[in-house]
C-alpha cells in the first residue's frame, strides 16, 4: 500500500523515525518520503545513510507550526505522527513545552491532515498514557483522545485517524538500557525499585507493528501489541552483569509496573492473535467500526506485571546485540 504514495513522517529523526525509513525505503518503493523534524542536525547527520534514494526529502519543521506543517503535508497520502517531548523528569519541570509539542502539536497534525485530505494518520502513543501519572503521559492520553476524536471531523474527506501504543523501546534514546551501559563506567547500576517491571518492543518490532496497522485500522483504535515484560533487576544483569546495584527509591512521575490497557478500558478492548485494540467509545463516524477480534473479559487489564510473556537475560542480551 506504500508504493507510489506519499509518506511523512514528523519526528523522523528520532531513533523510531530512522527505523521506520529504513525499513520503508528497503521493502516498498515510495513516490516520496518526507523526513519532518525541527532539529537540522540530526536532519544533516541521517542523509548520507539515505542518500542513495530518490524518494527521500528533508523537511525542517516543527509540530507547533501549524503553517509549516501545512505546507509540508501538501499531497501526502499517509502520516507517522512520532514527533513528541517525551523524557519525564524534564517534562515534569517543564510542562509548559509538552503542552505546545505533545497536545498543541497532535491538534495541528489533525487540522493539517483533514485540509489536505491525508488518507490514513498513525500516532505512537505510550504506556505512560495510560492511568497516567506524570504530566508526559498526561499530554500522551490528551493527544491520543484529541486523535481519537478527530474521526469525526474529517466530513468528506475520509481523513482517518488511529493510535499506536506500546512500551519501551530497547536501546531507544532515552530509554533504560543506554543508561544503563552508560552506568557501567561507574560499576554500580542505580535502581529506582526492585520490585518493577517494564515492557519491551525492539525498534523493528514497532516500526512493522505501526505498518500492518495502516493495512487494518479503520480508524478511532488503539492498538497495543503483545509484548513481554522484564523485572529491572533482571535487565541490569543482562545490561551490566558484573556492576553492583543500588536501590535509589522511585523518581517522581514514576511507575512501578506499566499499564497498557486499564480494567475501566476492558469493556472496549477486544483481543486479536498479535494484539488488543482499544475501540473507540463512540462511533461517531462508522457504525460498523472495527468489530474483529473476540472481547476481553470484563475487568481486563494489561499491565507489565500481570503479564502472560516474560523476557529471560539471554533474550534481552540478544535483543541488544550481547
């Protein structure tokens, strides 16, 4: 579906972004793919990786612009919606900054979409949308519930709009496993509680998750993959074997296990053999809106202690490369 089609993706320097274009550009043959992100860096250090391929173009820009994103979404057929402020502790001292970006940006990705008619729009969302308590994760639920909604306003353009949700990304940017190899040095790896648990996706893993569901989405779900989860103990024996641990306490905005879907979302979700799909509430713009997949018992939740999948060392050591 990707062929001759036009693709933007905003954030697309970021380490889902670089994943997503690489795997894009080797298996389909895109007319155009737009690489949208604000910071021109990161933009001149990923085109000599990319540039043996006619389709690419580089587009400086940012969410918050709406006139920007206006002229770079002229003529696009679908939209990866990744551009995001997503590190916790600096959201929760600047909350301000994840307003405009993470909720100010989703409104103007929506607005642009519906003027120029994108056909299909995909936005990552995060665990820590969920029950959120810190203020990333609240701008997180706002952006997801914005584009949820935004269903109902394309009228008749048939702009649609869904949500991709899944958990930490190993060996992402800002992501525990880097900070963890970068603890190393030390030889004591600090722990937040012993007792918490995380899940884990690789970058490729998300990247053809967000794929097929622009095959399947309808538009208004929220897909969340099944993946396993991981004791934080057990990821620093993998990521730092012979370091020592310390316990530190909780951060503030800090979970000890992550949820994905809450019990209060059972009565919506249903389960399919790779994934849950969060359906929309209301269905505002299609009656028959997604009706595959059997429903999960009332009361389901997804959480990464209850989880039925479980990631041993040796599995996280070779999901980044020893």
């Amino acid at each position: 579906m990707f062929n001759d089609k036009v693709i933007l993706i905003t954030g697309g320097t970021g380490s889902f972004g670089k994943k997503f274009v690489e795997i894009v550009l080797r298996e389909f043959k895109p007319k155009k793919l737009i690489i949208y992100s604000r910071d021109e860096m990161k933009q001149y250090e990923m085109q000599p990786q990319f540039e043996d391929y006619a389709a690419i173009r580089f587009f400086i820009g940012d969410v918050r612009d709406k006139e920007r994103l206006s002229l770079a979404m002229s003529g696009v057929d679908y939209v990866v919606h990744a551009a995001a402020l997503k590190i916790v502790p600096a959201m929760e001292y600047n909350p301000a900054e994840a307003i405009k970006t993470n909720i100010l940006g989703a409104m103007n990705v929506i607005e642009c979409s519906i003027k120029h008619k994108v056909k299909k729009i995909i936005a990552l969302s995060t665990d820590k949308a969920c029950n959120p308590v810190n203020l990333y994760g609240a701008t997180k639920l706002c952006s997801d519930k914005l584009l949820v909604a935004a269903n109902s306003y394309s009228g008749s353009a048939e702009t649609r709009f869904s949500i991709v949700r899944y958990g930490n990304v190993v060996g992402s940017r800002g992501s525990v496993v880097p900070f963890f190899k970068e603890k190393m040095k030390e030889g004591v790896i600090p722990i937040t509680d012993p007792k918490m648990t995380r899940f884990f996706i690789t970058l490729e893993q998300g990247v053809r998750f967000v794929l097929k569901n622009f095959e399947r989405m309808q538009g208004g779900e929220i897909f969340v993959p099944k993946i396993p989860s991981m004791n934080i103990m057990d990821v620093a024996s993998a990521v730092a074997p012979n370091c020592s641990t310390k316990v530190i306490g909780i951060r503030p905005g800090e979970k000890v296990h992550e949820v994905m879907i809450s019990s209060d979302d059972s009565r919506n979700t249903a389960e399919l053999e790779d994934c849950y799909i969060i359906r929309p509430a209301f269905h505002w713009w299609d009656a028959n809106n997604h009706t595959s997949g059997r429903s999960v018992p009332d009361g389901f939740s997804y959480s990464s202690d209850n989880n039925a999948e479980w990631l041993s060392i040796p599995q996280l050591q070779e999901m980044i490369g020893g």
